[in-house]
C-alpha cells in the first residue's frame, strides 16, 4: 500500500483549543462571556445573568463526553452536592439549564456563584503563608469541611487548585464533581439525594482524586470517607505553611510511595509554631485512618485555640530545637528500648519476616491525562521508565508532539516537532523519535532541534539500547534499520509475492530482536511475528488483526474486540501460551492508521491507553478559491475514507472507505449524497481513478497476493478485471484526458524508494517509466493537454512539485520551493495546484512559451486546508470544471477521549 503522509510543518503558535462555546452564545438566560478553564471533566465560563443582571459561572460537559451516561451523572451528582450545601465558604449553586447553546447543540449545564480572585495553589506559587495568614484560610477550610460532612458528603478531591481566596480573604471550596456519600461520616443526607451521590462503579483499585493529597486508602484504591478529607486538608495546610508539597515526588508513583511509605519533611515548618497546630498537622496526616483525626470540627477548634495563641508561647522547631528535645527524653527511651529488647529478643527473626509479608502488595492505580484535540488519537508513546508521556495533539491549527511528565500537571510542546506522528522514546528518555514530512525525525530534549535520520512515510519504529532505530520506511514495504544519528537505511525483514505491510516495530529486551505487524494478503499468514536485526526468516507469534507490545516481565498487550487484553509470553523463547485477561475495556479498533490499538506501556508497569471517542471524521466538502465551504456531499463519515475522485462529468464521487474492517471504492452522488459500494472483494481495494470518459474506475487491490491494478465499469454491470499484474505493489493515480495514458506509482521489492510508471491504456499496452530514480517519485497528475506531468519528489531532501513532459521525458522543472505534495491540474490547464506546508493550498500559473515548455508564476496563496496527515493530499481533493475544490476533510472532535494512565496495571494479574 503505497500511502505518502501529509505531514506539515510551521512556526510554533500555542494556543488553548477552542471552546465550545462562543462569546454571546445563550444557554436559558445566561449569556457566555468568556471560558474560564476547560479540563477532561468540564469547561467553565463567565456568563451574565439577563435576568438577574449579575455574573456567573457556568459549567459544562466537554462536547466529546457531553453523551456519555456516566459523565453527565456525575454533574447531575455535583448539582445535587451543592443544592444541599448551603454555607459561606462553599461556592453556591444557582441551577441547572437544559437547552440549546448554539444552532444544533445542546448542553447541559450547571450555573454556579462566580468567584473571584486567585486560588489558594496561585497563592502558595508565591511562597509561604504567613502563621495568621495560613491559620485564616484554614479555619474556612475546615468550616467548610466540617458543614459537607455534616450533610454526609466527602469533597475526595480537595487540593489549591480548588479552593479560591476573594479579594476580600473570604475563602471557597470548589469543584465538588467527585463528591461522594458517606455513611459514615456524620448525618447522611435525604434520601432523594442518596442514590446519586456516588462518582463512579466504585471498582476496587480504581483511583479518584489528585495523587499529591491523596490519603494512603485512597491510593490504594479502597473505600474512603471522611477521613480522606481530613488527610488532604493536612495536606493542604502544611503546604500553606512551607510552600512545598507535604508528599514531593520525582513522578506519580514517587508521590504514591511517598504518600505510603513515608513522613513529610517536620523540619521544613516555620521555625515559630503553635504548639497545636504541629500536634493537629500530625493526627491530620496519620497513615493510618483509624489514628488519624476523626473530625474535622476538631481541627477548627485547635485552629481557632492557636489563632488565639500568644505568639511567645509558640515552639522553636529549627533542627537544634529538635535535637535539644530529644535529648530530654533520650534517658527515658533508652529504658524503654532496654526493657522491649529483653523482652522481644527470642522473635526478632520472626518479627522482620511477619513485617515482610504485613507489607502492602502494590495497587493498581488510574488517573487521566486530557489532551487537545489530534487527528491521531492512538499518536502517544510512554518512555521505557514510565515517567514521560509524548502524544500528538493539534493546537490553532498546527499539530505536534507534546511531552509530559506523569508527575506534572501541564504537558509542554515541542518546537520543531510541527507535523509529527507516531512517536517513540529512546532507551534513556532524553530524545523522541517521529515520523513528519515524509522523514524520520528525532529531537533531543529539552533543547532539539530536530534532525532528520531517514526518508520514511510508514507507520511505527522502534529504538534499542545501541543506537539502532528500526521503522517502517513506507505504509507497505518492509521494515528497515538505520542509525540513531542518521544514514542509509537497510532493509531487515524480508518481503515476497503476497506481503503488503510490515510495520508497528517493538525491540524485545535483548535488543536484536523486535515484535512487528506482518499484513499478508492472506489471513493465515497476518499476524504479529519476532524479526531480528542479525537476519533470518522472522517468525509467528500470533495469527492477529492488530499489533501486539511487550508488556515485561512475561506479557503481550493487544486490542481485541475493543479490549485491551494481556497474554502470557515467553520473551526469550518467543512463544505465547494461556489465555487473553482483559486489562480495559471501550479500546477503538477500526480507524486510521490500521492494525495499531491506542495504547502503550512502559518496562515498569506503567500503561497508557485511550478509549474510543471523539475519533475524526471526514465531510466531502465544496470550497470556493478563498476557502469558504460552498456545500457538502452527504453526512460526515467516520473512520477511514479518503481518496475522493470527482468524475469527469461531475456527477459523482469514488471513495476509498472501510466499512466494518472492509477497505472498498465506494460511489456518492455529488447531488443527493446517496453512496453505494462498488467493490465487494474480502480483500483490500483502494486508490479509485476515474477513465477519462467516466465509464470505467481503476483501482489498486491486494485479491491476488501483491498490490495490482485492476478496472471496472462504472455502472457495476461487470465485475472486476485485472489491468496489470506485476510482483511488485502499485497505486493507481491518475488518467490522462485523452484516455490514453493511465499513471501509477511502483514500489520496487529491492529498494525503499518509489518510482513512477505510465501504462498505454490503448495499444500493446507495455507500461513505462515516467520517473525512475533513487528518490521517491509518487503522486502525480498529467495536464489536460496531455503534454506534461507533475509529480512529487524529495530528491533535493524536500518533497517539492515538478514538472515533465509527458510522455516522452524532458522539459523538468521545478514548481514548488519550501515545501510541496499533491499537484492537481486546473481543468483549463492555465494552473497547478498543490498543497505547501501548514496545509496552504497554492496556485501557480501555468502558460505554454514559444518553444512549447512550459512558463510559470509565481505561486499564491488561496487558503489552508484541513486535509489528512497520513495520505498524499492529491488523493484527498479533485478539482471541479467550475473551478470549486471537492475535498475531504478531516472534521476532528472538539475533545477526544483523555489518556487513562495506569500503574501497576498488571498488579491484579499477579499471584
């Protein structure tokens, strides 16, 4: 399958993804005014109250989860929260409103008191509160606690972030979305209020909250209540008073460990302390709840004792005091300690081996990472220790790498990355490697640039611990392997009659050999096999439909029916054996590229995944020359649909579509939008080219083994035909006007590169080469005077347009300069279209000179498009005698589906 990838790149711009809501947008009888913040589990925004003549807050579901059941009960649950809370440190609820926002959208949303201010987390970024300053804003805390509890309800999510301190010092609680009913913490509330207050299945070992003030069994996934809060608003408060978190942490799981195994750092508190306030900080931070503080009415009082303390009777905690204060009481421990040696010296070894196994097994734990929108949603890589995350996301427009630090709350994007798919870490975590601009790319962090290793528009690669990158140098072909710095690529696995892809690569431990996606022609032989760099015939490890990822020490991981399952493997012997666990649920299958699920995961028991949502969709679409939409030809579709060629007469489109993992050509009318299938082989069939007088469509298949051309009617009274069969895979491309000509793109079997063929459609019919190099020659198109051709190459290292006389060679010249795929002829010939990097669709004009070659302007710009970045962007528009634009445009989902991060996933799997 010979797929070039529309990578683009640009200057960096950063910027939020747009909201859902416009400015003036009306929902009831509240106006939008701006967005406040927008995060997986909501966007909130300043609105004015037409009514009431004030400003609120409003919150909504993000579009991509606004249908799903369990998300919109947990804001039905918030607004049942606050309805029963009524107190003046909690932000109040005025309602809620159902309707629509916008033409064709409705929302659901809560209406809320607008607080002003800064948060308490924007604060400590200062530094540390003052003593009578931290003990104000913690007694509003805890008054505020202490009037949840009393209706029943945990907040389990208390942290700066979510509490905010108005001008004025008044303090608010905020962001009770995972409140939950507790029966044990205090009167529980009516019973209409009862069956909601829950945040989720409540399924052992999945976590909700923030891990840095997280209670010890709510890390360990098990049931919470009151006490939880008391935990993190010990939290909280040391943090007030040091300015540093009371569990720092490398990562997520350092904080964890932290959190369960060990003691905030006493001596980092102010030197002068109320003497109750380290005792309350103490019982608030007990490890285990049933040590801990009980009430957090309790700690109110304290708090309002040293409030009222005289500042002379606080105690000295710098380090000499600590010392002088062991020192005292030295005398009495030792005779404790003498007396409990003498008496506990006959089980000393017992006792080591009893704390052993009383030791915590380790616990599963889930959290999610949002992300911007992308048109790749299973685009993301963990690095080889769990600590990195790098996923693809677009912003105003450009899409790029992002990389984040599980123990970070922000992800921060990579200049130099513009363009960038499928990306994968080095062994060390300090450089990512990812395919863009047709290229093989790497940038060390933080700094880059990013440099270009290889020639590559394939899917998937993989580097070992000796510098050797292996990938797929094209979406079908063989893998190969080239330096970590740069090189000539050699070919790894082999490839014969019958084989279409070999991609998805993974290095296994001993670093020679990797797991990869072997795609056949047959289903007998498709499946993930083990190759190796030093050579040989790789072998089969799973007949499978997707690729599989070693999970150490001993598991594969790998999507099936949309679950994320874990199979028993011998790494060493390269054998499976047992039975599929699932590991999680709701995983897509179908989309684009194929054969690859969207998960990861690291050698330390970390995984990453996305479920299905929010995936793209593409909508035929009319454009006029400045890019405004002149109309649409029938519904947005989803998945994998491309290729749209617009018939000669314009009265109907050929598309590349799979359907239920089937890859046809299927027809749409341009005037109704009614589709039918025109190719029903179990095989692949793609890349459709309309004849020069509509009758026919020609088109690439894999039913005999190898990638050949074949044609037929197209009113579908005939079947299939073949047109060329050759041992080597070719891509139909385009027809020339007189029906003469038909070009095609040729991939040969030897070498990594493409070339590009013509085959007499009239005559003996013996194909010939139009543009036969060492570089890639692919996506061309043949003016309607049928003189000249346009193509692709990267010959000077840069995919540029040329052009050539036709069809005898000579006359070339080159079109584009800084970037350029996709030429398309205007149907008078007087222009030539192609798309430049940042997806600019340019024109250049196009005149005959005296001698008969060719005369061109210069290019301009008409406007950007919103093409995909896996395929060449000719496949993705036709050119209209009116002059419209027909493409296929890439529609994404506001918000995708947030990366669910996973510790200690195998956990439950283990004995």
């Amino acid at each position: 399958m010979l797929r070039a990838q529309d990578e683009a790149g640009s200057a960096l711009k950063t910027a939020a993804a747009a909201p859902a809501l416009a400015p003036g947008a009306r929902i009831g009888t509240y106006e939008i005014v701006d967005r406040l913040g927008a995060g997986g589990m909501g966007e909130v925004y300043r609105a004015r109250d037409t009514k009431l003549r004030r400003e609120v807050a409003v919150k909504i579901l993000p579009p991509a989860v606004s249908g799903d059941v369990d998300r919109v009960a947990r804001l039905e649950r918030e607004a049942r929260v606050l309805a029963a809370l009524n107190h003046p440190n909690i932000a109040a609820i005025y309602g809620v409103e159902e309707g629509p926002a916008e033409a064709g959208r409705h929302v659901r949303a809560l209406v809320l008191e607008l607080v002003e201010g800064e948060t308490l987390g924007d604060r400590i970024a200062r530094g540390p509160l003052s003593m009578a300053e931290a003990l104000g804003v913690a007694r509003q805390i805890a008054e505020a606690l202490d009037a949840a509890h009393e209706k029943g309800i945990v907040h389990r999510d208390l942290k700066p972030a979510n509490i905010k301190v108005t001008p004025n010092g008044t303090v608010k609680v905020l962001d009770f979305g995972l409140a939950k009913a507790s029966p044990t913490a205090g009167r529980p509330i009516d019973g209409t209020q009862t069956p909601t207050l829950t945040v989720d299945r409540t399924l052992p070992g999945v976590v909700a909250g923030t891990p840095a003030y997280m209670s010890p069994e709510q890390a360990r996934g098990q049931a919470v209540d009151k006490r939880t809060d008391i935990w993190a608003f010990g939290c909280v408060f040391y943090e007030m008073l040091t300015g540093r978190p009371a569990f720092p942490g490398a990562t997520i799981s350092d904080t964890l460990a932290a959190i369960l195994d060990r003691e905030p750092d006493w001596s980092a508190l102010p030197t002068m302390i109320a003497p109750g306030v380290c005792v309350l900080l103490r019982r608030c931070l007990q490890k285990d709840a049933s040590r801990r503080l009980h009430d957090i009415a309790d700690a109110r009082i304290e708090i309002e004792d040293a409030i009222s303390t005289p500042s002379e009777k606080a105690v000295d905690l710098r380090p000499s005091s600590f010392r002088r204060y062991r020192h005292e009481h030295l005398a009495w421990t030792i005779a404790v300690l003498a007396v409990a040696v003498l008496g506990m010296a006959g089980f000393a070894v017992s006792t080591v081996v009893s704390f052993r196994s009383l030791a915590p097994a380790p616990t599963t734990t889930r959290f999610e990472i949002p992300t911007p929108p992308t048109v790749d949603p299973a685009s993301f890589a963990l690095s080889s220790d769990g600590r990195q995350l790098a996923f693809v996301a677009t912003t105003d427009g450009i899409r790029r790498l992002f990389v984040r630090s599980l123990d970070e709350l922000t992800a921060q994007p990579l200049p130099g990355t513009e363009g960038a798919l499928f990306p994968f870490w080095s062994p060390d975590g300090r450089a990512i490697g990812f395919f863009a601009d047709l290229k093989l790319k790497r940038i060390n962090l933080p700094e880059g640039p990013a440099q270009v290793l290889a020639d590559a528009n394939g899917w998937g690669a993989a580097w070992n611990a000796d510098d050797v990158i292996v990938f797929a140098p094209n979406a079908g072909g063989p893998l190969a392997r080239v330096a970590a710095v740069g090189g000539d690529p050699v070919v790894v696995t082999p490839f014969r009659r019958g084989d279409i892809n070999d991609c998805w690569p993974q290095f296994l431990p001993d670093g020679r050999r990797f797991l990869f996606f072997h795609v056949t022609s047959s289903p007998e032989t498709t499946g993930v096999y083990i190759g190796s760099l030093d050579g040989g015939e790789p072998t089969r490890v799973l007949s499978a439909q997707t690729m599989a990822l070693f999970a150490p020490p001993d598991m594969l991981l790998q999507v099936q029916q949309q679950t994320l399952v874990a199979v028993p493997f011998d790494a060493e012997r390269g054998v499976v054996s047992g039975e599929p666990v699932p590991v999680a649920q709701g995983l897509g299958e179908e989309g684009f590229p194929p054969f690859r699920g969207a998960f990861a995961v690291a050698s330390t028991g970390v995984l990453a995944y996305r479920t299905a949502g929010g995936e793209r969709q593409r909508q035929l679409t009319w454009l006029d020359r400045t890019g405004l939409v002149r109309g649409t030809i029938g519904p947005p579709v989803p998945g994998f649909f491309i290729n749209a060629e617009l018939s000669p007469d314009g009265q109907r489109v050929a598309v590349e579509w799979i359907v239920s993992g089937n890859d046809d050509v299927w027809l749409f009318d341009a005037r109704t939008g009614a589709r039918r299938r025109f190719t029903f082989h179990p095989k692949s069939d793609w890349v459709p080219v309309w004849s020069a007088d509509g009758h026919r469509i020609f088109f690439s298949s894999d039913r005999n083994g190898a990638d050949d051309l074949f044609e037929k009617a197209a009113s579908g009274t005939t079947d299939e035909a073949p047109l060329l069969v050759t041992s080597e895979p070719k891509e139909a491309i385009a027809v020339s006007k007189d029906g003469r000509f038909l070009l095609y793109a040729v991939h040969p079997r030897d070498r990594l590169d493409t070339d590009l063929w013509a085959l007499p459609l009239i005559g003996d019919r013996k194909p010939f080469p139009i543009a036969q190099t060492s570089f890639q020659e692919s996506t061309g198109d043949v003016s309607p005077d049928g003189k000249s051709v346009a193509y692709t190459s990267n010959e000077s290292g840069r995919v540029e347009v040329y052009t050539q006389s036709f069809p005898e060679p000579g006359g070339k010249r080159q079109i584009s300069f800084g970037g350029g795929r996709g030429p398309r002829w205007s149907p008078d010939g007087r222009e030539l279209f192609y798309v430049a990097p940042d997806d600019r669709l340019m024109a250049v004009p196009i005149t005959s000179g005296v001698d008969g070659q060719l005369e061109t302007g210069a290019a301009v710009l008409l406007f950007r498009t919103r093409l995909s970045p896996y395929y060449n962007q000719k496949a993705q528009y036709s050119v209209a005698a009116d002059g419209r634009f027909l493409m296929s445009v890439v529609v994404e989902a506001p918000q995708v589906p947030p990366i669910t991060v996973v510790l200690n996933w195998d956990a439950a799997l283990k004995p």
